[in-house]
C-alpha cells in the first residue's frame, strides 16, 4: 500500500479496491475510539465500467436492481437471473464466511462448531464441484455476462477455468455490502491504522530486516535477529509471505512441501501514468475485457506467457479524489495480470507490452493516449517481490486453483516452533485486504493471554 507522487499526480500503487470496511471500522472500536473521527471512506455507487472491442460497455452499480437492469438492456440477459445468481452468492457468504474467513481450518474446535455442520450439509449446493467458469454458465448463457462473473476468480489472482465454483461467494462482497474508498486514498488505510496502534503504546521499526526468527533447543520462540542485534520475544507474528519466511528466516527448518508445491497467484503489470485530460466515459474502476478470456487465463497460468489480447484494468482515483490530479487531469493506474516470477518465466518486454495496451486502449475509448502521457512509472513482478518479499511477486499468495486450496495454505501459527504465528496475504484465510485483516483477527485469537 505504497504511494507514488509525480509531477502533481498522487497514485496508491498497490490495492485500490477497498471492500468491508468494518474490519478496518472495528480496530478502532476494539481501542475505545471511533474509527469515523481518524478514518473516513465513502461507497462508490458506480463499482465498475466494463469495455468490450465491439463498442458495447455497460455500467456496474451498487444498487443491484439497476446492476440487474442495465444487464438485461445492454447485454440482454433477464434482470431475475442476474437477481438469482447474486442472491446465491450471499448464500455461499452467508454459509461459509464464518467457518472458511473467521477461524483457523487446522483446530479441532473449529470442526465442532453448528456453523460448520451446516456448511459442510450444504456442500452440494456451494459448487465446489464446478469451475467457476462451469458454475457461471449453469447461470448464464450470454458469453459478456459469464466474462464479468468469471472475472471474479482475479479477485484473489485464480484462474476461473480452475477455481472452484464456491468463489462465486466474492460478488457478494461488491454487491451486498459494497466497494468503497478511504477520502485520503488506500494508503490512509495504512496511515491510520499505524496512528491507532501508537496510540495504544505500539512501537515501529521501519527500515529494518529481520533476518532471522530465533528459537531455543525446545522449539520455543526466543526473538527475532535485525541488524545483527536479537530483539527478545515470546511471541512471534509474521506477516511476511510465508514462502520466504520458511526459506530465509528459518533456514534450519524444512520448508513444508505443502508451501513448496503451491501454485503462485497471478501477478500484475503497472503503468502509473499522469494523464492530461479527462476522460468522462471512465470511472474509479474501469475494465477493458479481452476477446480470449480463457486463452488470456491459459497464458496466465499454463504457458505463463503475457496474452497478446489482455485484459487491462484502469483504475483513476482522481475520479473521486479530485486532488489526486492536476485539474483538467487524471492519474491512471494500468494495470495487466501476467504469471507470477517463478523460475524459469519469460522476463516481460514492457515496451512492446505497453505498445498493446496502448493500441487496446486506443481502440476501445476511440483516442491516442500516448498523447497524453505527460509522466510513467512501472511496476513489474519483480519490483513486487523485491519491495514486499510476495513470493515471485504474486499478488494474493498461493492461488485458489484447487478444491484443496483453502486447506493447503499455511495455517496461522507454526506447527514446529512455538509462539510462532502467520499472519497476511499468503498465509489462511488468503489474500486481499479484508482477509489479511482477518488472518490477523484469527492469529490473534490463537495467541494464548499473559
Ligand atoms: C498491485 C497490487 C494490487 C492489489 N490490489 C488489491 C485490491 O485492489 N484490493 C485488495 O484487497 N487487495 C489487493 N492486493 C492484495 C493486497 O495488497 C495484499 O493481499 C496485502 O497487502 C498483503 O498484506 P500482507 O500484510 O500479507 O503483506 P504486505 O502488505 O506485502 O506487507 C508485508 C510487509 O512486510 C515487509 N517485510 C517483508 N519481509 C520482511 C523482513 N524480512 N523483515 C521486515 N519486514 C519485512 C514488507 O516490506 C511489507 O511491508 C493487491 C496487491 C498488489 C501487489
């Protein structure tokens, strides 16, 4: 969640999609303050606009019935059937939130729960058994319709044609309880939580590497080794990805071949571009689908080659934040999904690449961008891994490629060492912001009281 200023353009660089709030509401209300005096956002009512090449778009809102209507008018799909699906979505939510998001898979206690019994009788009806791309065209029968349901499975960096259908749970994020945005921008998410937490006595050591998690000869957490100096601790929290966390901060202990054999999530191409005119056909969040979703996925994920067609995400928060660019300007943020960094994929070619979005962009909203540019910035998979430690830069951890997925991710405490915790993207429930925030709420909770 870092910034980037250039030449009067503000740009948040990595998450710009703020979805349930009130985990972030809570953290205040837990200190005995309220979140409202320190944190402010508003709900956006447009969530997306949505381009296809042959000149149809349509608008996404917050309000479901419109949502519905302007689907069944532009892509003439029945407004009940986009009702349905969305009402089964909060039914997935509904059913699974509390076993699946709110507490570890890997206690007894959790499996003991009513919540779980009833979630695992309704198994059948949660599509884990279909794709989620199967799933939708149970659903749907118009190719735009499924595209924009499929897109989805992106939302935690997965691969539609693989995911299972149990991930049509995430529209119900947008359409249910909303899309919003902090008025000081994402990065304000950040900014006020670090207040909050020096309020409550909290210390920061930024700019320092920890390299190594200590333990004494009975696996027991001692500290942690920076700069060459031990920092004591009983207990150990880490929100580093847990791939590098094993490897580099734990190099006497195997890491578990369930985290090695892990398929990446996908990982992004950003252009940050300062552009000098406005745009009125684009919104916060903007879509510009490919032709080939699923040779667009298949590139992604099998091939792990950049597809020629890709879908290119803008994201433009000075639409709602006005001083987030020079007046009569936009700050874009472009951004592509390509495969995460692992061994062996092909380093990208960011000047013909951005030649395509380009000529994509030229083609759908009908102008030269290039024209406009007046400053760039990029970020590659490898910047990512390189500035957060994301393993070969993905964006959500591993992928939820598989039924097992949610099984296989690293529980949030260590099996071997004790006092040692997992927090973050890579690490249960998954990534995004609302779940990292909630694999804290959840180490939290396993950590016993002084
Ligand atoms: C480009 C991009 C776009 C995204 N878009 C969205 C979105 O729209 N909505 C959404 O909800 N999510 C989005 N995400 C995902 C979301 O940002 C992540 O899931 C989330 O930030 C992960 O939080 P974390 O705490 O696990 O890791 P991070 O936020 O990466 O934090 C880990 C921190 O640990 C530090 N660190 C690493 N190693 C060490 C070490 N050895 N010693 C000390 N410090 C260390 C890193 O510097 C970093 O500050 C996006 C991610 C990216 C990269």
């Amino acid at each position: 969640m870092d910034v980037l200023e250039r030449n009067g353009f503000r740009f948040d660089k990595g998450p710009s999609l703020f979805t349930l709030p009130y985990l972030v509401d809570e953290l205040f209300t837990l200190c005995g303050e309220k979140a409202e005096d320190h944190f402010k956002y508003q709900q956006l009512k447009i969530i997306t606009n949505y381009f296809w090449e042959d000149g149809i778009s349509i608008s996404t809102y917050a309000d479901k019935h419109k949502t519905a209507k302007e689907i069944e008018k532009k892509l003439g799909a029945k407004q009940q059937d986009i009702l349905t699906y969305l009402e089964h979505s909060d039914k997935i939510h509904k059913l699974t939130s509390s076993t699946f998001l709110e507490k570890s898979l890997h206690k007894t206690a959790t499996w003991l729960t009513k919540d779980v019994v009833k979630t695992i009788a309704s198994i059948g009806s949660l599509g884990l058994n279909d794709t989620l791309h199967s799933f939708n065209t149970k659903y749907f029968s118009e190719p735009k319709l499924i595209q924009l349901f499929d897109r989805y499975a992106t939302y935690n960096g997965s691969n539609p044609y693989q995911t299972p259908g149990i991930m049509a749970v995430i529209p119900s994020l947008e359409y249910s309880q909303g899309a919003f945005f902090p008025n000081k921008g994402m990065r304000s998410i950040v900014d006020s939580l670090v207040s909050l937490a020096e309020r409550q006595g909290v210390k920061f050591n930024c700019n320092s590497l920890i390299k190594e998690i200590i333990y004494d000869t009975q696996n027991k957490v001692t500290g942690v080794s920076v700069n060459n100096e031990l920092i004591e601790a009983d207990t150990v929290v880490s929100n580093m990805d847990v791939h590098p966390t094993f490897e580099k901060l734990l190099p006497n202990i195997a890491t578990p071949k369930r985290i090695l054999k892990q398929e990446p999530s996908s990982s992004a191409l950003i252009f940050y571009w300062g552009i000098n005119r406005k745009f009125s056909e684009l919104d916060v969040h903007n879509i510009l689908f490919s032709k080939d979703y699923k040779k667009e996925f298949d590139g992604l994920f099998e091939s792990k080659k950049i597809f020629a067609d890709p879908t290119i995400y803008i994201h433009i928060s000075s639409k709602i934040k006005s001083d987030d660019a020079p007046e009569n300007g936009e700050n874009w943020f472009v951004m592509i999904n390509v495969p995460s960094a692992t061994p062996g994929t092909e380093t990208i070619d960011i000047e013909s690449t951005k030649k395509l979005i380009q000529q994509k962009i030229n083609s759908i909203l009908n102008t030269k961008i290039e024209e406009y540019i007046v400053c760039e910035e990029v970020l590659t998979p490898n910047d990512i891994e390189t500035k957060t430690s994301s393993y070969a830069g993905a964006l959500y951890g591993p992928s939820s490629n598989s039924k097992m997925a949610a099984f296989l991710r690293q529980p949030n405490f260590s099996n071997t060492i004790k006092g040692l915790y997992f927090c973050g993207g890579s690490v249960h429930p998954g990534g995004g912001i609302p779940l990292c925030l909630l694999s804290a709420k959840i180490a939290t909770r396993l950590i016993p009281k002084a």
